[in-house]
C-alpha cells in the first residue's frame, strides 16, 4: 500500500472515530477527543496528498463495495491534492481551536459528531475520481455544512433563516452540478473521471458548453461568485466561528476546484468565452464583494463578503488562464492559472485566521459589530496581532502572502500585451483596472476592520472587559499567521507543487509559471522577478538602520503617556471617535450609485421652538442589491405561485380523481 | 574601477535621504517666492528635523504598539523603494524589489501603517484622516496599476531597470502618446499620493480640511521627526520615479563611478526642477472638496485607461 | 491663472529687508537654545479680542514674513515648541490652556502676546476673566503692546530661534 | 518628414483629439468646456495639415487652414459669447455624474477600439490606426447630447460629433476634397449659428439654458 493510499485511508478512519466519540464520549473528554482526532485526521490527509505532490503520481483506487451500483473511485492527482493540502493545513488549527472553542459555542453530542465528518467530506472530495463519488461527498459536505451553520440557532432566530438560504442555495447548486456531470458522463458513455477526460475534449461543443455553463452554476454557487452569493453573508456570520473558517477558508474553493477540474481538466478547456464569461464573473464578484466588506460594520458579514471578492480574484486568474490558453499562451495561462491556485492557499490561510479571530473577539465581547468594538489592542494582545497579520496580508500588503498571488496575478493579465486579439486587449486593461480597485478597496476594509475594532478606544462595556482567548484558541491563531508569514516569504516553495497541479490541465501541460531561484520567484518565459525574501530582509535591514540612527543621534527613547489631543476639549469620550461606518462613509458615498443605501433621517423638535431640535435620528443600511433586486422578487413570485398551488389542491379526493381523469384525457389526445 | 551594485543602493538611499528635507524647502522657497515673500531657507526643514530629534517623545493614552512601529514602517518602506527604484544607476540595486508592482504596494504600505497609527489613538480627527487617506489611496490605486501596465506594454516587463533601459534604447518613446497620458495620469497619482494640492493641502491648519495631517496630529518629537522625514522621502521618490520612468537621460547604465556621480547630480536636479514645477503649480490651484477628488482619479484612471489602450492598438 | 501668473510677475517681492538681529543671550530662555534655529509656534487664543491675532496674520504675511526666521504655525501642539497665547485667559479657556501646555513636548516655551496676556488689560477683573497667561501657565518670553506691532512680534520670535 | 516623425506626430495629434473630448466630460466649467472644444479643433485641423505635409500635398493643408479657422477660432468665439451674455457658467448636475462619465467614456472608447479593428485590419497604415480615435470621439459626443443639461454643452456634444467625422474623414481617405470640407464647414458654422440664435431666444423665454426647463412646454 503507498504513502498516499495509507494516509487517506488513516484519514478516514480517524474521521469516523471522531464522529464516533464525538456523540459516545461525555462531555469533559467530547472537545478534546474530537479535536485531537479530527487534527490527525487532517494531518494523514496532508501526507497523502504530499505524497502524491512529491511523487508526482496520481494515487487511484476503486472500491467497488463501498456503494452499491456504481462503487466508489478514488483518484488523488498533483492538482486535487493541492487542494487536499490546503484543506488540511487549515482544519489542523482549526481543530485545535475548537477544542478551545466548545466552552464558549455550541458543545452538544450531534455538533461534535458533524464537524469531523465536515472536515473529512473537504478533504475528499478534491480525491473523488468519478461523478457519483463527487456527488456523494459533496451531498456529505453540503448536509454536514447546513447542520453546523444551524448549530446556534436556538441562541439566534437569524441562524435559522441563514441555515435555510443555504440549505436551498447549496442544492439547487447540486442540482445544477448533476444535470451537467450526468449529461457529461451520459455523453462520454462512462462515469469515472479517466473516462471523461479521456473523451470530454471529442464531445460536440454544444454539449461541452453546457457542461461547462452549468458546472460554472452548480460550483459557482458553492463558490459564492455574485449573484449565486447571497447565502454567504447569511450564513457565516451566524455559524460557530471555526466552522466559519473551515467554510471560508476551504469549503468555497472547492467552488473554484469543480470549475478548474470540470472546465480546463475533464473537458480539456474551451473557446476563448469560456475565459471571458469566468473572468467577467470573477470581476463582477470580486468589485461587488469588495465594495459591500467595505461598507459592513459587521466584522464577520464583512469576512464573508471578503471570501466573494477573493473568489473574485482566484476566478479572474482562472478566466485568464482559459482566454490565454485558448489563444495558445501557455506561459501565460500556467502563471495566470498559478496565480489562482496559489491565491487558493493564500485566502485558506487568511480567511481562516481572520474568522477565527474574529470568533476570539465574538466570545470575549459577545458582538461583532465594529461599531461596538475597539480597544482590544490592549486587552486582547495576541488576538490582535495575529488578526493584524491576516488583515495586511488580504489586503495584499509585502512581505506577505496575499501580495505574491496578486503580483502574480498582475503580471500575468500585463504580460498579455501586446495581442492580435481585440477580446484580451479590452479585457486585460479591464481585470487590472478590477484588481487594483480591489486591491485598494480591500486595504480600506481591512484597516477599517483592524483600525477600528481593535485599535482606538474601546466603544462599549463589553469591548472594555475583554480578555485574549484560551491557549488552544491562539496557538490555532498563531500557527496560522506563522502561515500567512511563511508562505509570504517564501512562495518559492510552493512553485514545484503548483507546476504538477497545472500540469494536469490538459491546455496548460508542459508549462511552467515560476520557478524559485534563491530566495526569489522567478517568471517563467517572461520577463519578470520578485523576491518577498529580500522585501523582508530589507524592511527588517531599514527599520534596524533607522532605530540605529535615532540611538545616534541621541533622541530620547522613553515616551510620556499624555491625554490624546483634544483640541484642549475639557471632555473626550471614545463616542467622539470615527466608528467602522463613518469610516467607510467616503467610499460609500463615492459608490452611492452601487451600493443605494438606504438612509433615514428624522429630526424632531421641541414643541416649544422650532429652533429647538429634540433629537436626531439617523438611520443607515445597505442592503445587497442582489438579493433584494433578484431573489427577493423571486421568491415573492414563487410564494404567490404556491398560493396558486394551495387552491388547487385542496385536500378534496374528488377534486384529486378530477385531475387524474384531465390528465388520462390529455395523454389520450396528445398521443393519439 | 566600478561602484558595487549595494554600494549604489546605499547612495540611492542617502541620496534620496538627504535630498527629502532639502526638496520640501525648495517647494515651501518656491511657493514663498510666488506669494511675494522672501521664505525660508532651504535647509529649514533639516532644522525643523535636528530639533525634533532631540524632542520629548508623547505616546496617547489609549493608544497601543502600533502607533510607535507605524513611523518606522513608513520610512522603512520608503528607504526601500529608494534603494530599488533605478533612480542612479539602472543596474538593479535590489532585483527582487525592483519591479513597479512591487514598488506600488511597497507604498500602500506606508499608508496604511499611518492609517492605522491615525485611528489608534481614538481621537475623532485621527479616525477622519486615515478614513480620507484610505478612500484617496483606493481610488487612485486602479491608476496606479494601470500606469504601471501601460508603461511596461513596450518594455515587455513591469522591471523598472528594464522599462527605463528600455526608454534610453528608444528615447522617442518619451513623446508617444501612451507615454504622455501615462505621464498625465501619473502626475495625478503623485500630488494624490504625496498629499499635495489640489487633493490635500500640507499647510493647513483647519482639522476639518485635512487628509494627511490629520492623521499625524498625535505625533511629537522623534516619532513626528520620522513621519515628516518619510513623507518628504516619499515626494522625493514619487517624482524620481516620474524622473525615471519619463525622462531617464542621465542614469547610469555602467558602474563607473564618473558616471554615477554624473547621474546622482541628474537625479538631484530633475527631482528638484519637478518639485519646483510642483510648487508653482500648486500656487495656481485650490484644494478641492473632498469629494470632488474621485472626480480627479476618475479622470486619471481614464487617462492611464487610454494609455493602455493606446499602447495596444496605436503599436 | 494668465490673470494670476501677471500679478505674481508685476508684484514681485514684498518682504521688508530684515533688520539686523538684536540678539542679547540673556533675554533667551535656555530651552529655545535646545531648538537650534526652528520654531514650531501653536497659537491660543485664550480669549482675545482679535486685535493680537490680525497682528499676527501681519507677521506671518508677505510684509514682514515671519517664516524666513525658521518659525512656522502649526496645526497641533504635539508639533509645537511654543504657544502663542494672546488675550487675557478667560473660565472658558483656562482648561483647554492647561490641556494645550501639556500636549506640547518638551522643550517648551509659552510666549505671552499684548497687554492683556500679561495682566489682563482692559479686561482685569472681568467676569469672565480667570487672569493673565502667567497665572495658568509658566510664561516665558512677554510682548507687550495693545496690540504689538508686527516689528515687535517679530523681534520675539527671532531672538528664540537666533535667524 | 521622416516616417517615425509622422507617425509620432499623427498619433499625438489624434490623441489630443481624444484627450479633449474626455476633458470636455471632465469639466464643468463651460469655458473650460469650450477651450477644450477650440483645443480639439485645432488638434484636428492638426491631423490634416500633419497629413498634408507628410504627403507633401496643398490641399490638405488648404483644408487644415480652413478647418482651424472654424473649429478653433470662430465656432468657439461664437459659444463663448453665448456664454459671455450671462446666465450659468456650469454644467452643475449633469444626469449622469463625472466619474461616471469619465469610466463610460473610457468603456467606449474600448468599444470603439474593439468595434473598428476589422475596419483597421482591412488597410491597417498609421493614418487607418486612428479611426477608432475617431469613432470615440463621436461616441462620446453623442454620450455628452444624452447626459448633459445645458443647451451649451448640447452644442458642445453636436461640435464633438463633428470632430470626431471629420477626424475619420481626414484619416480614412487621405484628405477629404477642398470642397466637400468647405461646404461642410460652412454647414456647421450654419449649424452653429442657428443654435445659438435658438438659445438666446430660449434664454429670453425660459430665463435660462436648462434644457429640462424644455419638457414644462409639453404640458
């Protein structure tokens, strides 16, 4: 048996036992077990998958026993176990954080016993090697999902209504995704992903059009691009902080995982509007994502938003590679394509640490509303430092990792120009004006999320009395910045890994995006470098040289602690400061048009004057224009149709046997 | 005999050091001498500097760690992009940090760290200062990039050693049309980056208009010193990044040191002729509303836009 | 900006030539040494009429240019190395006096400007008078004059920064 | 002249062309408004008279005179004295914001670019290169008629359509004959002419140049 074969199969055996003692255990033992299990779990996942990345050979098993009719197919090749790592190096700390986590959210027997069978369905399914085996684990990881995210709902009614948009959303994606595998493998004339990749290319287009367009749907909404989004903002504020995490950091790339391998490895990649409609999507979600986190006070709303941004970009990077490689760029189109991959690695490590931050800040304080928080520098010392590191690195800030995949990014959509093609020279000056949009919009978010919710002076009792979370929960938090701080630095590591995943896209085989050559990244085919290694070494360099110099020059190093500068104010509260909305009020009012929000202002005077005002009321919100625009309409037209249903069917078996006689007569006459 | 690749990087930085303070007496001299009065020295702002040196150090109450580490950020990202920008010599000081993207988000660095260090203290004008860079700094973000991307089409490279090689190779280049609206829209990023008029003006004294100063309103004494120092160097690279990307003649492309000190009195003397045009410009402006700003990025990103454009389809 | 270009052209320089510097070493206070030729100046009105502060916008004008002298108005006293406090301190701004004197780093100097910061003027024994500068905070160089002319300010000012 | 040199000098040229016609959305100061329109016009006789010499022909040049004349001096001193008479000096609220303008333009103008590569592709030469210049610049004179307010800058818009033909016309035949360019520059001055007759009279009635003031008359 290899590496490969003995880590899944660990893994899956640790998975069960966890659920296991998850339900058996009592209490005092449940969170401990779990968490060591389902972190051991995790870790055989990581060696498998490794394996198969330092091998460079798909690991393949067929267990024909497993399910009845049509088996299970496991196929672990360089590109799913790229994702199988990135899952894994997130659920390590997440499971430790939940050992943590259960004094403070949700500890029942049912909870305990879900988590482990979430995590094990995110890292299998990129292992899944046929349609039923995928479907399956992906039916496993959307129920297991719709249970977590309902966890707390007899804390908060809102739970409830966030469990439903996701448990509707997330199978009407299934839906979408089975019709397009069934007709592909129905096409194809067989269900294992050999089969398909084999003969996917040779289909006729319209059927792989199809394919593609509804495996962009199914996966898509799974992905949270816009409009398929609107569950995400409901559904991760409201589920347990970890669970947020997981389905942040990993559950919404395997989004981008099913359009990759659908798209540009079983149907071997398309015409040149495959690209397009991708990279239109990826923008679309990503400025609609940006601008919405920029203006949500909620922090964990403001998370999730930011997860349909980042899958904006990843989704840029994908459209790219497709339009480049159906121009014949394959250079292009592997770094373009690395981009995205990496972007993958990248968001799982911020978006993990950044959720599980904001779950340290929500059991320290109970709220997260930024308007309420502050202050927490100073009480809660390692939850903010290492939820800065995850807020400069998705702002794509040096020497961190989220700056290396946007530079990637950059440099692949700059180094299409010039082109024969009109379509890339619209649409290239197009995806950066978006990046770069993004990308500042991004660092406004997160320094508003950083600068006012943890910075300042705290806004209420609560944020006052707060205090950092137990050990288990910052180990998990800092293990993840020393992530975000790894792979900033040193992405090179990364450039074999990423090189065997592309090079199982059948358009983007044999190329290579970059290579590490020292300690810097170096483009391949293209003129291009960049080492984050000397950036650090030389901001560390700078900053040792500056202090140096203040020594020389004698300047005093003691500080005075002073009243902050008032204006000689006699009184300064922390409610004189700027909140999270009055921070984002610039930008809001720059994309008034985009964001409409709603805005209500009541003043009320005295009766005795009308130059007397009472008081103000000012009430502000911004509701997304997707979901009152679209699904609102939706389902108020959904609604009156089952009223319309409800007359029909009355309960009256008279009625009933009416309707089967219509039917018989109309088969009659239509068949005659 | 040839001058080592650090040792340049080393100059560039004490070049560029040096020069900050000097070019912000020119700016305040040249603007003196418009208004009709006779101005400060140059080398006033090195005084300004010397004493805060040597000043009481003032931390606010509520503020936490990063109000101290956000001026050292701020001057350490600056010496850094001074020391890869091919300002002196085009022989790539540092490759790895070369490369206008990098330099670009080297930048945005700075910003957020005053940023941050603007809402730690919890003071109301800090909160509305930082908010306002934010919201400039995003907005001009797209032209930046966009800039960046018109700039490195005809080089094939966004290396900055390579575009201005490539510039020096083809000096008619300077006068295309890409070049010029590139040119353009980068000239609106560098008064909105810098904090200069019409976007912000350096000299005010009312809380309510202020974008940059309002964040540093908390400073004293050394930690003031280093903001000032890296705002100052901030202006110095931004218009010797201009310098170099649009009007290379004069940088050093061996390593002899007759023509590194030649290039060094080039870089000095185009910085200083672009501040002074900077300072007259700003004579003849008045600072825009707050958010009549987007409309100036709007233009500028159309501009950089239309470069791109250009760049492609006038090839 | 034609219009503009032609005036600054015919208008040319308008600063007085500076006479020659009247420096005695003991009417300089030791921490103004510290600032070796640069004078940050926050100004407090502390409750004056505003005869001082057109005084003042005077000295800082085309005409007399204050700032040739390395001295500059800035907007926080975090930034300043002295106060310019003009008019008798009034209930109001006695605190926000205090609070100013303390936000400013040391070294520091408070310079009291016209008769009314030095004893209260024709408002002594106002109602709503607290009392002169010195009674709030430690006075270090007095300009008097009701209200002192722009020469005077100048002279004060020059002999702390030693231009 | 040498062939970079002309190319060099076409290609700015026809870039101010564009550059004026987004500095027209820009502004909102109708002088600047107008300045900008004299600006382009002479960017366009510039076209042809750079044209003319390379080809070291007259009539071209003859034509660029003519233009000049018209466009840069006469049509704008006409406007301008519309505006001089009193009134409002601003586009205050366009119906469609500036930046949103600006971003709007930018996207035609990549339509056009997208929109005539074919037609370039057929003779691509430096002069065919700057037709999309061209149709852009009609674009967006088309897109000033349906976003601005005043009658000023609905002139301005018709100017700018005109501009961007007789950019198109300039570079896609190689000069347009002496005559046909006479005749319709005498047209637009025409054209103009009535225009500004119809605002003063507007303004008379109405009291001002906001062309909404226009929709009350229905009633």
């Amino acid at each position: 048996m290899t590496t490969a074969g003995a880590g899944l199969l660990a893994a899956c055996v640790l998975g069960l036992a966890a659920a296991v003692a998850g339900v058996g255990l009592p209490r005092r033992a449940r969170a401990w077990a779990v968490g060591v299990a389902t972190a051991l779990m995790a870790l055989g996942a990581l060696v498998a998958a490794l394996a198969v990345i330092i091998g460079d050979r798909a690991f393949t098993a067929r267990l024909p026993s497993v399910l009845p009719l049509s088996g299970v197919t496991i196929a672990l090749d360089p590109l799913g176990a790229l994702f199988v790592v990135v899952a894994a190096v997130v659920a390590v700390p997440v499971a430790v954080y939940g050992v943590g986590y259960a004094l403070h959210g949700p500890d029942g027997r049912a909870f305990h016993a879900v988590v482990p069978l979430f995590v094990l369905s995110l890292l299998l399914v990129p292992a899944a090697g046929s349609v039923t085996t995928l479907l399956v684990l992906w039916e496993l990881m959307a129920v297991a999902s719709t249970l977590l995210v309902l966890a707390d709902h007899r804390r908060s009614p809102a739970a409830r209504d966030a469990g439903q948009w996701y448990a509707v959303m997330t199978h009407l994606g299934l839906v979408a995704i089975l019709i397009g595998l069934v007709v592909f493998a129905g096409h194809a004339g067989g269900e294992s992903f050999a089969v398909l990749r084999a003969r996917g290319p040779h289909l006729s287009s319209s059927v792989r059009s199809a394919v593609f367009l509804l495996a962009l749907v199914g996966f898509g909404s799974k992905a949270g691009v816009v409009p398929l989004h609107v569950w995400l903002p409901k559904a991760h504020p409201e589920a347990p902080s970890h669970i947020s995490a997981l389905m942040s950091g990993v559950m919404v790339n395997l989004g981008v995982y099913g359009i990759v391998r659908v798209g540009w490895d079983l149907l071997g990649g398309g015409p040149r509007w495959w690209g397009v409609v991708v990279l239109a999507v990826g923008a679309v979600s990503a400025l609609f994502g940006v601008l919405h986190a920029l203006v949500s006070s909620d922090l964990k709303r403001l998370l999730a938003y930011s997860t349909t941004e980042n899958v904006g970009l990843m989704l840029i990077g994908v459209g790219a590679a497709g339009l480049f490689a159906a121009d014949g760029h394959r250079t292009l189109a592997a770094i373009a394509m690395a981009a995205a991959l990496l972007h993958v690695l990248n968001h799982a490590l911020f978006k993990a640490l950044l959720f599980l931050g904001a779950g340290s800040v929500l059991t320290a304080t109970g709220t997260r509303d930024l308007d309420r928080l502050g202050g927490l520098a100073r009480s809660m010392p390692v939850t903010t430092a290492t939820f800065a590191v995850g807020a400069l690195a998705i702002a794509a800030l040096p020497p961190l990792n989220g700056f290396v995949s946007e530079w990637l990014l950059l440099q692949s959509l700059v180094h299409s120009l010039p082109s024969t093609s009109a379509t890339v020279a619209v649409a290239m000056p197009v995806a950066v004006a978006v990046v770069a949009l993004t990308g500042g919009l991004a660092a406004a978010t997160f320094v508003k999320a950083l600068g006012t919710g943890f910075l300042a002076r705290a806004r209420s009792e609560e944020a006052e009395a707060a205090h950092d979370p137990t050990v288990a929960m910052q180990v998990a938090m800092v293990a993840l910045a020393g992530g975000c701080v790894a792979a900033g630095v040193a992405p090179t590591v990364a450039a074999v890994p990423l090189e065997r995943a592309t090079a199982v896209l059948g358009p983007l085989s044999t190329a290579v995006a970059f290579r590490g050559s020292g300690s810097s990244l170096r483009l391949n085919g293209i003129s291009g470098s960049m080492s984050p290694a000397a950036i650090a070494v030389g901001l560390v360099i700078a900053a040792c040289v500056v202090l140096g110099m203040l020594r020389a020059v004698g300047s005093p190093r003691a500080r005075r602690r002073a009243e902050a500068w008032g204006c000689g104010r006699t009184v300064q509260t922390a409610r004189m400061e700027y909140t999270a909305t009055s921070f984002a009020e610039p930008l809001q009012r720059v994309f008034d048009d985009v964001l409409r929000p709603d805005l209500d202002l009541d003043v009320s005077h005295a009766s005795e004057s009308r130059y007397h005002i009472d008081a103000v009321r000012y009430r502000h919100g911004i509701r997304d224009a997707v979901d009152t625009g679209i699904y609102q309409p939706l389902l108020r037209a959904v609604g009156g149709w089952g009223r319309w249903a409800r007359r029909v069917q009355n309960g009256s078996i008279h009625r009933y046997l009416a309707y089967a006689l219509v039917a018989v007569l109309t088969v009659l006459v239509v068949a005659r | 005999m040839t001058v080592g690749d650090d040792a340049v990087a080393a100059l560039q930085v004490l070049v560029v050091t040096g020069s900050a303070p000097l070019l912000v007496g020119v700016t305040r001299k040249v603007r003196a001498l418009l208004e009709g009065r006779a101005g400060a020295s140059v080398a006033q702002p090195w005084r300004d500097l010397r004493k805060l040196f040597g000043k009481e150090r003032i931390v606010p109450e509520h503020a936490s760690w990063v109000f101290g580490v956000a001026p050292l950020v701020v001057v350490s990202t600056v010496s850094l992009v001074a020391a890869a920008v091919p300002f002196v010599s085009t022989r790539a000081p540092l490759a790895g940090v070369g490369d206008l993207f990098t330099v670009a988000y080297l930048l945005l660095v700075g910003t957020v760290a005053l940023a941050l260090a603007g809402l730690d203290p919890g003071t109301a004008f800090g909160g509305m200062g930082a908010s306002r860079e934010m919201t400039i700094a995003a907005l001009a973000e797209p032209t930046v990039l966009l800039a960046v991307f018109a700039l490195s089409v005809p080089a094939r490279s966004s290396s900055l050693a390579r575009i201005v090689a490539a510039t020096l190779a083809a000096p008619h280049r300077a006068v295309s049309v890409e070049s010029l609206l590139a040119f353009a829209a980068f000239a609106v990023v560098v008064v909105a980056e810098a904090g200069r008029l019409p976007v912000d003006n350096p000299a005010t004294h009312l809380e309510l208009t202020m974008v940059h100063e309002a964040m540093v309103l908390e400073y004293a004494g050394p930690d003031l010193a280093l903001v000032e120092l890296g705002a100052a160097m901030r202006l110095v690279v931004l218009l010797g990044l201009m310098a170099s990307l649009f009007a290379p003649w004069g940088i050093a492309t061996t390593a002899r040191p007759a023509q590194v000190a030649l290039a060094t009195l080039a870089f000095v003397a185009k910085v200083g002729v672009l501040g002074a045009a900077l300072a007259g410009f700003e004579v003849f402006v008045a600072k825009l509303r707050l958010f009549r700003v987007p409309e100036l990025l709007a233009a500028s990103f159309v501009l950089a836009l239309l470069a791109v454009t250009v760049s492609f389809f006038l090839a | 900006m034609r219009r503009l270009a032609r005036k600054i052209a015919r208008t040319g320089r308008v600063t007085e030539p500076a006479p020659p510097l009247a420096y005695d070493d003991e009417g300089c206070p030791p921490a103004a040494r510290a600032l070796r030729g640069s004078l940050q100046v926050r100004h407090v009105d502390a409750g004056s009429c505003n005869g001082c502060e057109l005084e003042v916008a005077s000295a800082f004008g085309p005409v007399y240019d204050a700032e040739r002298f390395g001295v500059r108005l800035v907007a926080s006293p975090r930034h300043a190395d002295a106060l310019l406090v003009t008019g008798p301190v009034t209930r109001n701004m006695a605190v926000p006096l205090v609070k100013t004197w303390g936000a400013t780093p040391a070294p520091k100097l408070v310079v009291a400007l016209g008769d009314c910061a030095l004893d209260c003027g024709v408002f002594r024994g106002g109602y709503g008078v607290a009392g002169a500068v010195a009674d709030v905070v430690p006075v270090d160089v007095s300009v008097p004059g009701c209200p002192p002319a722009p020469e005077a300010i100048i002279v004060a000012l020059r002999r702390l920064t030693g231009q | 002249m040498s062939g970079s040199l002309y190319v060099q000098l076409l290609d700015l040229t026809a870039g101010l062309v564009l550059v004026c016609a987004f500095v027209v959305l820009w502004r909102r100061d109708l002088a600047a408004i107008i300045r900008a329109l004299a600006v382009q016009g002479a960017a366009v006789a510039g076209v042809a008279a750079v044209s003319g010499a390379h080809h070291r022909d007259a009539e071209p040049l003859v034509v660029a005179a003519v233009v000049f004349g018209l466009k840069a001096v006469a049509v704008p001193a006409v406007l301008r004295r519309t505006v001089g008479r009193g009134g409002d000096t601003r586009e205050v609220t366009p119906l469609v914001n500036i930046p949103a303008s600006l971003v709007a333009a930018a996207a035609l103008t990549l339509v056009s670019y997208a929109a005539t590569t074919p037609v370039v592709a057929v003779a691509p030469s430096p002069e065919t290169r700057t037709i999309p210049i061209g149709v852009a610049v009609v674009l967006i004179g088309l897109f000033t008629l349906a976003t601005r307010r005043k009658a000023i800058t609905q002139i301005v818009g018709f100017l700018l359509v005109d501009n961007g033909i007789a950019l198109i016309a300039f570079v896609a035949t190689a000069g347009v004959p002496l005559v046909v360019e006479l005749g319709a520059s005498l047209d637009l001055l025409l054209a103009v002419l009535i225009l500004q007759v119809l605002t003063v009279r507007m303004r008379t009635k109405t009291g001002g140049l906001d062309l909404d003031a226009l929709q009350e008359l229905r009633d």
